[in-house]
C-alpha cells in the first residue's frame, strides 16, 4: 500500500519540479532583459522615449523605438538623432520633413505632457525639436532639465509668453525659438546667462524694446531678434566683443545707428526706423562681411570707404536718404557679390571696380543722380536740394515755424484789433461780474480767457461755431419753468426716486408730462446762502446748454423745503432717452453697433464737447466723461448726458469732498486740475475711443494704460496686429485706413503731455476722415439708418449731421 501511495504521488511531485523550474528559468530570463536593459538603457529613458513617440502621434521616422532597446546605439539621421554619455541620453534630435512629419499631432495634444515626459531624460544637455507642429504655451516643466545648454524649438506653433522657468537653465549656451507665436517683452532675464552665445527669437509676435542687460551678455555670439514687432532705441553693444551676427531686420528699431564692436561679421537692420546717419567707425569694421541698412531713413554721407573693406562681400544701403559723391576711380573688394545703392541721393560717377559687376547682376543703383549712367537716375540738382532739405535741424525747422507764426499772428491782430477791443471790453465786465462766483470752487470750470491780444483772437476764432450750433438744438422745448404740481403728476407724487448719493441731496426721478414727453427729474437741496443773483446766472447757463449731442435741460422748478426753511429745491428737468448707453451698445452682450455706426457716434460725442467749450462764452470744461454719461435717443443719436453744469457741480462737490466720483471706480481730484483743463476732456473722450474700439468696459486707469500700450505696439505694426486687437464683432467691418485714423486720434488724445493732446476741432476733423475712409456700403445700410434719419446710403450727410 505504501508502494502504490508513493507511485501516485510522483507525478505531482514531478509536476511540482517541473512548474519550479520553469519559473527558475522565467526569473533568471527576467533578471537576464533587465539586466542587459541596465547595462545599455536605463528603464526610465525607454519609456519617456516612447512616451514622447506617442504624443508626436507615432511618426514614420520614430518606429525605430517599436523594434530595439538600445536607444544610444540607433543609427543617425536628418531627422531622429540620439547620443547618449554612459548609457544616459544627452542629447535628442527630432526633426520634421518640412511640414510632412508629421501628418499631424492629435487633437488631444498635450504641450505639458510632451515636456513632462522629456524631463524626466534629467541628463538632456541638447534638446532640438524642429518643425513638429508642436502649440500651446511653453510649459514651466522646461525648468527642469537643469543640464541644458542648447535649447531649439524653432518652426513650431509655441505661443504665449517666454516663460520665467527657462532662467533655470543656468548652462545654456543656446537659445533659438525662431518661426514660432510667442508674444509679450523680451525678459530682462536672458542676460542672466553667464555662458550664453546665440540667442535668436526671430519670426514671432514679441514686441517692446531690447532689454539694456542685453549689453552685458560678453560671450554673445549672435544676437537674431528678426521679423518681431520690436522698437525703440539698441542698447549699446560696443562691449560684445564675441558678437559676430546681428540680425534685427523687420522691425521697429530706431532711430539712432546701433554702437557696435569692431569685430562684428554681419550687421543686417533692414526694414526698421533708422534715421540717424552712418557712422564713421564702420570703416574700422575690418572683419564685416555683410552690411543691410536698407529701408530705413538714415541721412549724412555715404562712406565710401566700406566698398574696400577687406572682408566685405554684401552691401545693401538702398532705401535710404544717404548722400555723398563717387568717382570712377574709387577701389572695391574682389569678393563684393551684392551691391544695391538703389534709391538714395548719391551723385558723380559709379566706380569702374562696381562697372565691371554690372553685367553680372551683382550691382543695383537706379534711384539715384549719378552721372553718364543708364537706367533710372534724377538730375544732380535733385539730390542735392533734396540733401538740403534733410539736413535742415528740428530746431532750425520750429524757429521758422515760429517766426511763420508770429507773422500769421500779427496779420490776424491787425486785421481784427478793433472789434478785439470791444470784444475785450465786454469779456473784463463779464469777468469782473462772475469772479466771486468762479472762485467759490475749482469743480465748476467755467473758464474765461485771460484777457489778451492772442486769447481774444482765439476767442474770436472759437465764436464761430456759435450761431451753428446753437441751431442744432432747435428740436428741443423750449426752456422753461415748471410749475411743482406739473411735476408731482408727471412723477406720479415724486415716488419710486433713484438715489444718487446721499438721499438728502440730490434724488433722480422718472416720469411723463401731460403731452406724453418722457423726462427725468433731478432733485437738488441747496443752502439759501446762494444769492438770487448767482442762481439766476446759473439757471441762464443752463438754460443755454441746448444741442443735439447733449441731455439738454427744458426746464427747472424750485420750492422750499418743507422741514428746513434756510433749505430750496431745486427741481431740474432733463429729457429722457430710452436706449441705453453707448457702452452697452458695445458691448452689453446684445446687437452691436458696426464700426461705421462707432464712427458716427464717436463724431456725435466730439460735437457734444465741442459745443460745451466753444458754443457758450464762457466754455464747459473739466466734464469727467466717461462712456456710460453716453446716452442713445430714440434715432440713436448719442447725448452726452453728463457734464459740468453749473449748481449741479458745486453740490457734487459739497458732498464728495472736492472729487467727482465716476461710475468706473475712478476718483480724481478736481481742484489739481488746473492747467490745460480744455484737455480734460480730450483724454476721457480718448478713453471712451479705446472702448469703442477693443468693445469692453474700461473699468480702472490700470485697464486704461494696459489697453493704452496694447494699441500703441500694435498701431506700430500692421493691419493685422491693429486687428487682433480690436472688437471682434467688427474685425471684418472696418477699413485699414479708417481703423489706423481712429487708434491714431485715440493715442493722441491719452497722451500724457495735456499740451500734446489735440484740440476738439482736429479730433472731429480726423474722426470725419476716418468715417470717409470706411466704405459705407460694406455695412448694412439699416443698421446705418438707426444712427440718422438722414439717407441710409449717404454716408457723408449723416457724418454732418452727427
């Protein structure tokens, strides 16, 4: 029995052998991959390797990482090459076929992920991954491949900032993110690279000035800042001895010649705001083997001299107003294989060592005066006047401006000094009258002219537009005074007041008079300490303040208050309009006015202010507009609704402290704004311009400036940074030379010298220029129609109208 026991057991015992060997042999078959693995790629490599192949959506060139493990040892190519240092990778080449590899990334493409799964290869010192239609931001992971020293992201679709996370690379020697979308400034941090020597950022969006730490890069090689929307004045590089290349074409540089280092190879500024003149170290330039200047506006002579350079091989000054004679006789380098001299004001002969390259193709020169030449060239006398003209000095310029002025000046006195005295005469006995009430306080800015020569005749000049545009309130009631019970029935008994401020001051009232005219009501408390005299002064301003870009006044009522006998009310009755404001007819989420229908009430707001300071005597100044005081009536004509009246002021002023308080959030102090204050007015009519054109609310003087700085780099550039910028809603509307007038006119009125802003005459000339330059039928002529009640297809008349 015990036999037989012992026979059935054995073969579990055999089976239980077996199944122990095999896994013996599974173990140290295992252990054999992972060690042999070990010794010629580390795990984690493998992976982020094939990581990174899943996320290029498995191009045909990476299927080599489908059919081998040892990564360091693949075979090189134009478009995949690994190296690896003791089994780590060091470096990874990936190259697209020009647009063909790969087909395309998938939808799901994560930036984040690709460089996350990349950081992880801690020992990368290169990194190239070119042409791969790689987008979206650069990731802050890049921050960690510590080791770095050549960075190549270029011909991808990378957009955003340049992140802070690439200061991290401590060891970069490289840095090229050309062809891509990034925007914003140049960091002031790339300078921060003890070892860096090229630094190219050509071919994206990024705009501001070169950061002056640039000129403290000593081992910069090549400095490659091309077709960007760059300007302002290059930090002087004098002390970049290494610099070989610098590349800053298309751009906005200017206007002084940048101060470059003797040994420089390449200096190529095409294209930028160059206006100085040539200076003359470059014929120290003894290693400059090509030299671009051309489309600038640099002036001065030519030298000549860099024709012999002993290195130079490519020159191209044309573009320019360089000038300077040359003779047959001068001497060239051999190597010259590009000369372009074209459209300049240079004279006398081309050089026979230039003749002799002619026939090759290799020289350029129409455009200029030179003599015994075929082709385009202008007479000597051309050159040589028009040298003159751009050697005449600003200074030289603003004195003969200011002697023509002088001249044009005196001719008005004495053409007119007669009807100047009367009119002076008249405005010292109304300034002698209203002195007590214009010093009460600086919040109600009634100003009259100093009383002189040149003011008078400014005066006499502003009075021309009165008999105008008193007549454009003429469709207004007549002003009058209310009787208070009229008022109580129209307001159903004062019920329901919207209360502005403290309720014990002014209270706003809606209502409808018998003839179904709907008003507004305001409703102002006042000391009886005012004298009849004042308050009869005031209510005749008023009553004057009739136009139709203007919530006019029709007419006042006054009691005395019930509970306080040293107290009067003051009822004032103002049309109402029933559209909204003009803000949220831009952008209140609903139907949008056009950009034809924004210039013609951009027009209406400016002939709004300029009847508040010149279509009265004396002017409505320092009114604190802002887009909400901008009102729609019923043909949606836009109404100022909002201004500086008299009475009206001096209480906002008693109850909040000196300040006017604007709906956006914005305080500002009154009684400092002294000087220049018909300018007030031209930078808030600047700020509701720029809402006018981004579309949404500018709600703080931060928003302002942003916005601001956004529009003055883009005005800078072309048609389509000026559009990005815009509303969208009306991107597809406007015209390239309407929309540039109005950014134009924008920035000039948010200048921040009051006496650089432009006057209201020229702000409504120029918003009438650009609305000529918009083509009306590009728009719907219904939506046109709503803004007059002139003919939908005549532009210009409703322009007129306003």
């Amino acid at each position: 029995m015990q036999s037989l026991f012992q026979l059935k057991q054995l073969p579990v015992v055999l089976m239980a052998s077996l199944v122990l060997m095999h896994t013996s042999l599974l173990f140290l078959s295992t252990l054999f991959i992972c060690v042999h693995l070990s010794d010629q790629f580390q795990p984690f490599q493998y992976n982020a390797l094939k990581q990174i192949q899943q996320f290029l959506n498995y191009p045909s060139v990476l299927t080599i990482f489908d059919s081998t493990w040892d990564f360091c040892n693949v075979e090189p190519s134009p478009f995949l090459t690994i190296v690896c240092y003791e089994d780590n990778v060091t470096q990874l080449h990936i190259t697209g076929n020009n647009g063909v590899f790969p087909p395309s990334l998938p939808q799901n493409f994560s930036i984040d992920a690709l460089f996350s799964s990349i950081s992880s290869l801690s020992n990368l010192k290169v990194l190239s991954l070119v042409s791969l239609g790689l987008w979206g931001p650069l990731p802050a992971t890049i921050g960690k491949l510590s080791s770095m020293e050549i960075l190549n992201l270029s011909s991808n679709y990378i957009d955003g900032f340049i992140p802070l996370e690439l200061s991290y690379l401590n060891n970069l020697q490289t840095l090229v993110l050309d062809h891509n979308k990034f925007t914003g400034q140049i960091p002031r941090w790339v300078s921060s690279f003890n070892d860096l020597a090229v630094l190219s950022l050509k071919n994206n969006s990024l705009f501001g000035s070169l950061p002056s730490s640039i000129s403290s890069s000593d081992n910069l090689r090549v400095l490659a800042m091309a077709d960007n929307h760059l300007f302002g004045e290059i930090p002087g590089l004098q002390n970049l001895t290494n610099l070989q290349i610098l590349d800053l074409k298309n751009n906005y540089f200017g206007p002084n010649f940048p101060v470059l280092h003797h040994k420089v190879v390449t200096v190529d500024i095409r294209n930028n705001s160059f206006k100085s003149s040539v200076p003359n170290e470059l014929n120290s330039y003894f290693q400059l083997e090509k030299l671009d200047i051309s489309i600038n506006g640099l002036i001065g002579p030519f030298p000549p001299s860099l024709f012999s350079l002993p290195s130079i091989n490519y020159i191209d000054i044309s573009g320019n107003k360089l000038t300077g004679k040359l003779f047959q006789n001068m001497s060239c380098n051999a190597h010259l294989v590009f000369i372009n001299l074209s459209s300049n004001l240079l004279t006398g002969e081309l050089p026979a060592c230039l003749q002799e390259k002619v026939e090759e193709g290799a020289v350029s020169y129409d455009g200029n005066c030179l003599s015994g030449e075929e082709g385009n060239q202008k007479p000597s006398s051309f050159c040589h006047n028009e040298a003159l003209a751009v050697e005449v000095s600003p200074q030289k310029l603003r004195h003969k401006e200011r002697k023509a002025m002088a001249v044009l000046v005196s001719s008005l006195v004495g053409g007119i000094v007669g009807l100047a005295v009367i009119v002076g005469l008249s405005l010292w006995v109304f300034q002698r009258r209203n002195r007590r009430a214009a010093m009460k306080g600086p919040s109600t800015r009634l100003i009259t002219e100093k009383l002189s020569t040149v003011n008078t005749v400014k005066l006499l000049s502003d009075a021309r537009y009165i008999s105008e545009t008193m007549k454009m309130g003429a469709n207004l009631p007549t002003y009058r005074a209310f009787a208070l019970e009229e008022l109580k029935e129209a307001t159903n008994n004062f019920s329901h007041p919207s209360i502005v401020g403290e309720p014990s001051l002014i209270q706003i009232y809606r209502g409808k008079l018998g003839d179904g005219t709907a008003i507004v009501i305001r409703s102002i408390k006042m000391r009886k300490k005012h004298s009849p005299t004042m308050f009869t002064q005031h209510i005749e301003m008023i009553s004057r303040l009739r136009h139709n870009h203007l919530v006019s006044c029709i007419g006042h009522c006054f009691e005395c208050c019930p509970d306080d006998s040293t107290v009067g009310i003051v009822y004032f009755v103002f049309e109402s309009l029933p559209n909204g404001t003009l803000r949220s007819s831009i952008c209140g989420g609903g139907e949008t006015l056009n950009w034809a229908q924004r210039i013609i009430a951009g027009i209406g707001v400016a002939k709004g202010i300029q009847f508040l300071h010149t279509g009265i005597m004396p002017g409505v100044f320092s009114n604190h507009l802002k887009i909400t005081d901008v009102l729609l009536d019923p043909n949606f004509h836009v109404k100022i609704c909002t201004y500086n009246l008299p009475l009206l002021a001096h209480q906002n002023a008693g109850f909040m402290g000196g300040a006017a308080v604007s709906s956006n959030g914005l305080k500002s102090n009154i009684g400092g704004r002294e000087k220049e204050v018909e300018k007030d007015d031209i930078y808030d009519f600047g700020v509701i311009l720029m809402e006018i054109l981004v579309g949404r609310p500018i709600m703080s003087q931060n928003d302002v400036m942003v916005v601001k700085d956004i529009i003055q780099v883009s005005n800078k550039m072309d048609d389509t940074a000026r559009r990005s910028i815009v509303d969208p809603t009306i991107i597809k509307e406007c015209s390239t030379e309407s929309l540039k007038t109005v950014m134009d006119i924008c920035l000039r009125c948010l200048s921040d010298d009051p006496t650089a802003r432009p006057s209201i005459e020229d702000v409504l000339w120029t918003l009438q220029f650009a609305a000529q330059l918009q083509d009306p039928w590009r728009h719907d002529s219904h939506h046109i129609h709503r803004l007059s009640d002139s003919n939908p297809n005549n532009l210009q008349e409703q322009i007129s109208r306003g």
